[in-house]
C-alpha cells in the first residue's frame, strides 16, 4: 500500500486559514488502512482544526468534511463534484496522487495536500509501516529472494554488502536491518547462496523515476480508439 502520514494540524491550518469555506477530504483506500487519511482521521482532524483556527481567531472559517472511495480514481471523485463547487478550497487527505487528480478535476478550486506521502510498503506491527518498494519499473526481486536491494539496502548495492553491517544492522541506522543479511539469511535457508557467485549488471534506472514521469497503457483495456500515446 501507498503510506502517508499526515502534517502537523498548524502546518494544515497555515495552508488553508485564509479561505471562508474549506472541505476536507479523505480516501477510502491506502491512507485508510495506513490510518492517515480515512473517514475516522478527517473526522477528528476537522474537530482540531476548527478548535485550532478559533485560537487564532479564524472561527468564522466553515471547515467540512467528506471522504470519498478513491480519490486516485476520477470516477470516484464524481460524487464529490457538485459539493466541491460551494467552497473555496480543498484539503486532501489522500496521497500524493489523490491530492493531484484533485487538482486536475477541479481547476477553479485550490487543493492543498493534508499528507505527507512516504513510501509504498507493509504494515510491519500494530502502528509500525516499514518501506518495501521504490517503484523502480523493473523488479528484481526474483534476483534477491524477495528482499529488495534497491529500496531495502541504504546504499541500494546489488552485489553485496557494503562492509559496513554489523550484528545484521546497517550502518547507517542501527535500527534498520541490513538488506544483505537479510538476503543472505534467506539465501541460505532457501539453499540458494550460491546463486549469487555472478557480478550482476548495473541497475537500469531509465524506467524508474529518473527516466521522467511514467504511465502504463494497457491496450487490451483501452477502449477502442482512444489508446493514448505511452
Ligand atoms: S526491484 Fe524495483 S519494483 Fe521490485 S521491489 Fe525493488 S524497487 Fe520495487
Ligand atoms: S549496511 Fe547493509 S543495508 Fe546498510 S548500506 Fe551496507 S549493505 Fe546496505
């Protein structure tokens, strides 16, 4: 899932004080099961920032608040259409992507982010979100026994470790494991160490986000004529 966490109530409050009327947002997928962004946390950040705008005598401000389905998605944010257009602007507690396909729905509308995105990754314990994934368009995990160097390892090394682990933890934290025991112990459980004997080529970053903004075209769910340019 997509994990976000979300800004201090002043930072929120900064951005959208100088507004009449002001809808929260929130989504009801990644940001809800992640506890940022959902119909609860809009709830009972709207409550905090109207207390928050009467200290600075702002209470005048109409701060409400609305979560839809998916805000990723453009059919989903139908339903919040009509409603939009009564207010002045938007807080968006969806991530990065939510708040931009706000921003393209609603032109007339400022829409600020009420998030910070983080990372794509797993729920790790109760309350604990760890980062898996870089997104980095070509998946190697198939090369690493499922422990990604790329977003795991700090100095995302691809033929071993740095030199810098000790007692399994990297040196640059020694809260965070170190990718490379990581992927050794499972290597050796999965009885595959010897796999890893062969220098491997250099990453190709061109499909990650160095390679400029991405887009997937499924033709075959494309309907017909209206294939866009990849
Ligand atoms: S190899 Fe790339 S796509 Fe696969 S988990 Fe790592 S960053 Fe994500
Ligand atoms: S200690 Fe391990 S995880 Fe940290 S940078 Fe070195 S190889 Fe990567």
């Amino acid at each position: 899932m997509i994990v976000a966490n979300r800004k201090k109530i002043p930072e929120i409050r900064d951005m959208i004080k100088d507004y009449d009327k002001v809808l929260l947002v929130g989504c009801g997928t990644c940001v809800t099961v992640c506890l940022s962004g959902g119909e609860r946390e809009v709830g009972i950040l709207g409550s905090a920032l109207r207390m928050s705008m009467k200290l600075i005598g702002r209470e005048h401000i109409v701060i409400d608040e609305c979560t839809i389905e998916r805000q990723c998605e453009d059919a989903f944010i139908d339903i919040l259409a009509l409603r939009a257009s009564n207010y002045d602007a938007i807080c968006s507690f969806g991530c990065g992507a939510g708040v931009q396909a706000l921003a393209e729905r609603f032109p007339q509308i400022p829409v600020y982010p009420g998030l910070n995105t983080q990372f794509i990754g797993i729920l790790e314990s109760q309350g604990v979100w760890a980062e898996k994934c870089a997104a980095c368009g070509k998946c190697r995990l198939g090369e690493y026994v499922g422990v990604c160097p790329i977003t795991r390892c700090a100095k995302s090394m691809l033929n071993g470790p740095c030199g810098g682990s000790r007692e399994g933890k990297c040196e640059v934290n020694k809260d965070i494991p170190c990718a490379w025991q990581l992927i050794y112990d499972r290597a050796v459980k999965l009885g595959t160490v010897d796999t890893f004997t062969s220098i491997v080529s250099p990453h190709d970053w061109s499909t990650g986000l160095s390679g400029g903004v991405r887009k997937v075209v499924r033709e075959d769910q494309c309907i017909a004529g209206m294939v866009p340019d990849a």
